[in-house]
C-alpha cells in the first residue's frame, strides 16, 4: 500500500510495516500551484492503482482520486449533522 501524507508527515506513517511508498504533498505552497499539482497526479496516475481510498476529499483530493485511474474508490464523508 502507498501513502500520500502532507508534507513533514512522512516520518509519522514510516515505520508502518505495510506502507510500501510514501508520497509528501502540501496542501499549501508550490504543490498547490497548477504545474507541480498536474506533475504529481501524473506521478500519482502512473502507478496504476486499482484502489484509491479517500479519506480527506477536499476538491482536489477528489479530483487526484478521479484522475489516478484507480478502478475502484472509496471515500470517506463526515456526517454533519446535529444528533
């Protein structure tokens, strides 16, 4: 399994024994700007994945999880809602 973490988050998900790859991306800055954001779902697209799990789904979080090709997708939706 592969992981996309924010940056600096990388050494908190390492030592998990069934993380493979981790990829850092910002959700401010340079990575968010067109070019290196377009450079990285290409990178993310590239891998072929057949799963892509979703559980922060901001805009573009869904959109890189729609463009990695991936088969299958979940998402995860918080309840808003007052109980």
């Amino acid at each position: 399994m592969d992981m996309i973490v924010g940056r600096d988050m990388g050494p908190v998900v390492s030592g998990l024994p069934y993380i493979h790859d981790i990829m850092e991306f910002g959700p401010r800055g340079d990575d968010t700007r067109f070019g290196p954001y377009m450079k990285f779902v290409g990178q993310v697209r590239s891998r072929g994945y057949d799963l892509f799990v979703n559980l922060q789904p901001s805009v573009k979080n869904v959109y890189l999880m729609l463009a990695s090709g991936a088969s299958q997708r979940v998402i995860y939706v918080k309840d808003m809602r007052i109980h």
